[in-house]
C-alpha cells in the first residue's frame, strides 16, 4: 500500500533545523538529497509522512530548545527521525540521551550524517523513485528559496548562503564538546569548494559566509595538500581558497565573509585581499576571554596579550576591518581581576560586536572538573556587565560611521522598494549583528530590490543599527 502511494504521490518530509550555520548547511545537505529523490517538504508536522529534527546539543538552553522540539513532533505526527549534535549525546544507560528522554523516534544519528538519515527514511517512507534512473527534479521557480539548482537546497534567502569548508575540530578547549560530537579536523577538498561557491555565485547568491569549526585552520590535516579546480593546482590552505573565492566574488559582483577564525598570524596573509576590497574587510574570531590564565584553563590556542598586538596589526594592514567576537563570563576559577582585565581588553581592543555568553556546565565537558566553579548569579552578573562595557564600545563605533556612504546589500524592500527598507552594510553579519534601516530614496525614480546592492549615506546610529538613505 505505502509502495503505491508512493507512486501517486511523493511523500512529504517536515524538517526542523536548529543550531549554528554548520548545521544548517548539513540540513541543505540532507533537504537536497530529499528532493533530488522526489520527496515533498512540508511546513507542517500533521501534513508530513515523517519529520526529522536536525539538533543542538552545546549548551543546557540549546540541548533543553531541541528535546522540546523532538517532543512536539512526536506529539504531532509521531514518526520522528533525529540527526545532529544532540543525536551524537551519550545517555546514562549506554544509548543516546535522545532515546533515553525520547524512546519513540525512529532513528538517532550524529551530524554531518546524510547516508545514515536518508537510510532511516528509505526504511520508513520508501523512496518515490530511483535518483539513477529519474531525472533529478528542476530548480524551483527564482522566487522560491529552498533550492538553488546545482548546488542543491538552501535554508537562506535567495542572495546568502553558507558555505562550509571542514567539519570538525583539532582543539580540545576546556568548555566545549564539539570534538567529541563532530570530531576532529576534516577539511573538504578545495575543488569541491570552489565548485560549491561557484555554483552558488551562478544561482544569484551575492554574499558568501565561508563557516567551520575552526576556518583558518583549514588544510591544516592533509598538510595543505595540492587540489585542482579548472584543471589548475590550488593548494588546500585558507590563503589560496580566499584567493579562489575573491577571484568568483568579484566576477558576480558578490560578497564573501569570513567567520570563526582563530587568532592565528598566518591569518596576517588574507588581511591585503581585505584592505585590497576582494574579500569582506570582517573577521568573526572566537576570543572567549582575554586575561592569559583564563585562557589557559580554558585551553585555547592563544593569549590575551597577543590577542591585542594581533588586532593592531590587523588594523594597521587594513583600517577598516571589523571584528565581532564571543566571550564566555564567570569561567570555573575566574577572579574579579582576571574579570575587570576581559573588560579592560574590550575597551582597549574596541571590538566591534561582541557576545558574550555566562558559563554553563555542558555534559562531557572537562571544565565541569575545574575547581572554583561561580554562583549562577555572579556569572550572570557579569556578563551583564560585560554587554553594557560592550554595547558602549560598539555604539561608539557605529556612530563613527554617520556621515560615511556605504555599500549597502538589502534583505527586505516593501512597496516596491520606494519606501524604504532594511539591509547590511560590511560590518553586519546576517542574523547576528546589526542593519542598516533605509529610508525613502533621495531620488524618486529609485528603487530597492532585495538582493541587491545599494549605495547609503548613513544619517543616524540607533542601538545596534546604522539608519540610512539611498542615494
């Protein structure tokens, strides 16, 4: 009976992605090869023949967002497949905690698993037809967005999208699990890559975001080894794939930015292709913390002191470089001075954006060993203190830029774009930093369209965002 059905008409799939850019561009993954096999999505968990919920599993808010969600599937249709981070989470009793809080899912995998979930749903919603004999299905008309042709489906708007150049991590910091969940250091091939942005870049996108674990480190685990893309030699190192990508950038007229790059000084080499205008003059760098014996509990890859002669030298090679960063408060053993020495590196180091999260226990971590574990209260206390140091640093920087006119790539123009709208300037990363609000055109006769770039003489800072008009 399910065969027939089938045949007549494609199943339907309802997916839920939650987590960082590195898992969405895994549910693009599993999304693509749904749709390259004839399944149907659905925006519905009752309209749907199953659901599958990509998780997180990093933090107690992100582990407690995804069993919720696994919950309230199972409530609502109640076949449920599980991939992700939290699916790679141990139990106490020797299976996953996800089978553990939620026995009846279908199947449990870990991320970056696309076989092992599309074997679960071929078991429990046959396929509709041979992806080897069939003609995989066309792109979707330009105004949709789940599918950006060669490339396969995407979870972004049509103009950005997320490209993930490794998996996994090499570094084995105090308060994170990733290693254990993701593993260590992949990195893909360069051609696959380039292939990849290329690809991207010919469906319309316009802003690339080259994300990973741990950016510059890549090429790091095959010894930087010689790939080819167009039948030349590139080497798989994050110089060389920067180059690549400017080269593709610039022949669409298109944007790439870099995020979670460590501190490291080979990073010294991409800052000319940033001050040349190649490539995004943004750095999104993962300092956690500032003062060198925090640091050093923490078990990352650099001190505080470096941390700040690096930013100068990254400010000296290309002046307009932003950077944005996250910062863990009340780490295990951090003392008031070692917390007043991270506020003064804020202030010092003028960063641009900056988050800043309380610590928290995570399973698994070995920082839950670490002695002089801090009161809840006084953890939250200081990351308070921390966004307010923060907020005035970066509310300093932005009113630095009224006056300036600046490339402005628009995300949302209603009433034909004559009535203003919303972009991101350089500075602003989709969905984590600010925007730049627009007003009304200055000539009548211009318009906004999304997706496209305009030029705005910024008028006002407000908050987290630049105001601007169209010029």
């Amino acid at each position: 009976m399910l065969e027939n059905r089938a045949m007549s008409t494609p199943p339907t799939v309802g997916f839920v992605s939650l987590g960082c850019p590195k898992a969405l561009t895994d549910s693009e993954l599993i999304l693509t090869r749904l749709r390259a096999e004839g399944y149907e999505t659905s925006k519905t968990y009752e309209g749907a023949d199953l659901v599958i919920v990509n998780t997180c599993g990093f933090i107690d808010d992100a582990v407690k967002e995804s069993l919720d969600t696994i919950g309230e599937a199972l409530a609502a249709n109640g076949k449920v497949i599980v991939t992700g981070c939290l699916g790679a989470k141990a139990g106490q009793g020797g299976g996953t905690l996800v089978q553990e809080v939620h026995p009846k899912v279908l199947a449990v995998t870990g991320p970056h698993a696309t076989q092992e979930v599309m074997d679960a749903v071929h078991l429990h919603v046959p396929r509709p037809h041979d992806p080897f004999v069939d003609l995989v299905p066309p792109p979707a008309h330009p105004a949709r967005d789940e599918f950006r042709g060669v490339a396969g489906i995407k979870l972004t708007p049509r103009h950005y999208a997320y490209l993930k150049i490794s998996e996994g991590c090499n570094h084995r910091c105090a308060f994170c699990i990733i290693p254990s969940m993701r593993g260590d250091l992949v990195s893909r091939p360069i051609g696959d890559v380039l292939a990849d942005a290329r690809a991207l870049f010919d469906s319309g996108v316009k802003e690339l975001l080259v994300v990973s674990q741990d950016t510059s480190a890549y090429g790091v685990d095959v010894r930087y080894r010689t790939g080819f893309f167009d039948g030349q030699p590139v080497k798989t190192r994050l110089l060389e794939l920067c180059t690549r990508l400017a080269d593709l950038a610039e022949a669409h007229g298109a944007w790439v930015r870099l995020h979670y790059v460590y501190p490291y000084p080979s990073v010294d080499e991409v800052l000319p292709l940033m001050a040349g205008g190649r490539l995004l003059p943004y750095l999104d760098v993962p300092f956690q913390h500032a003062h060198p014996d925090v640091l050093k509990r923490m078990k990352r890859p650099a001190s505080g002191e470096r941390n700040l002669e690096r930013l100068a030298r990254w400010r000296e090679l290309c002046p307009q470089i932003v950077v944005r960063s996250t910062f863990i408060a009340g780490f295990p053993g951090e003392t008031d001075e070692e917390f007043e020495s991270l506020l003064d590196f804020i202030r010092e180091a003028r960063i641009d954006r900056a988050g800043c999260f309380a610590y928290s226990p995570v399973d698994g971590a070995t920082a839950n060993q670490l002695p002089g574990q801090l009161p809840a209260e006084l953890r939250e206390a200081r990351r308070a203190r921390f966004m307010a140091v923060a907020e005035e640093v970066s509310a300093a920087k932005l009113r630095e830029r009224i006056g300036a006119t600046m490339q402005v790539l628009v995300d949302y123009a209603p009433a034909l774009g004559r009535r203003g709208g919303i972009g991101r300037s350089y500075a602003d990363a989709p969905e984590i930093d600010g925007q730049v609000r627009l007003l009304p055109p200055e000539k009548a006769s211009k318009t906004l369209k999304v997706g496209e770039f305009t030029r705005a003489r910024i008028v006002a800072a407000d908050g987290h965002d630049l105001v601007g008009v169209p010029v």
